[in-house]
C-alpha cells in the first residue's frame, strides 16, 4: 500500500508519550524492526497545525531520536508519512492509519 508524506513544516509538534518499544508479536514479544534492520519504537505526538491539533502514534527506529525524550517537549519530525493498514487480528478484520517517521529532533 502506498505512503503519504505529511508536511510539518508550520506545525507545532510536542512529545505526548516517551518512546516504548514496539513488538512485533505480543506472543513471543518481538520487536519490530525497519528495512535496515533497526529496532523500532513508538511515540506518541501532539501535531498542532491551521487551528486543529491530533494525537499521533509514530513508529521511529530507535537510532532516529535521544534519550529524554518527555512528554511536553517541543520536537521537529523528519520524514513523518502515514500509511493505511488492514489486518485480521483475532479472527476479526480491521484497518486504519499508521504513521512514520524517519527522526524527530528537539525544537530549537
């Protein structure tokens, strides 16, 4: 399925959650790696732009942010893209938005 690219440019972002690590199978517990093969997390982002703000969880491999991340902090995200998804979890079919970042930076 293709991506989006979303453009952050004049938009406000802060850190909503810490990054946690993403697992790939709760299950077994495995992480979730990108195409290079890096371990990924998640972060959750307050993305305020034009009078509407939306809480995103982005997936982020781990080489593409610091330590002390915290929740209120003012960030850029680089290469932020959303893509849809759908998947049977559980015998039930679902579907939605998962969004991606190539790095997220503090604010200067």
């Amino acid at each position: 399925m293709p991506s989006f690219k979303i453009d952050t440019s004049t938009a406000v972002v802060f850190v909503a959650t810490a990054p946690e690590p993403k697992v790939k199978n709760f299950q077994t517990g495995e992480r979730a790696v990108n195409q290079e093969g890096h371990a990924m997390s998640t972060v959750g982002l307050v993305v305020s732009d034009e009078g509407e703000g939306n809480l995103l969880k982005v997936s982020i491999p781990e080489t593409g942010f610091p330590e002390g991340l915290v929740p209120g902090m003012p960030v850029k995200v680089i290469g932020l893209k959303a893509k849809d998804w759908e998947n049977v979890i559980k015998g039930e079919k679902r579907s939605g938005i998962a969004f991606s970042a190539v790095a997220i930076t503090p604010a200067a």
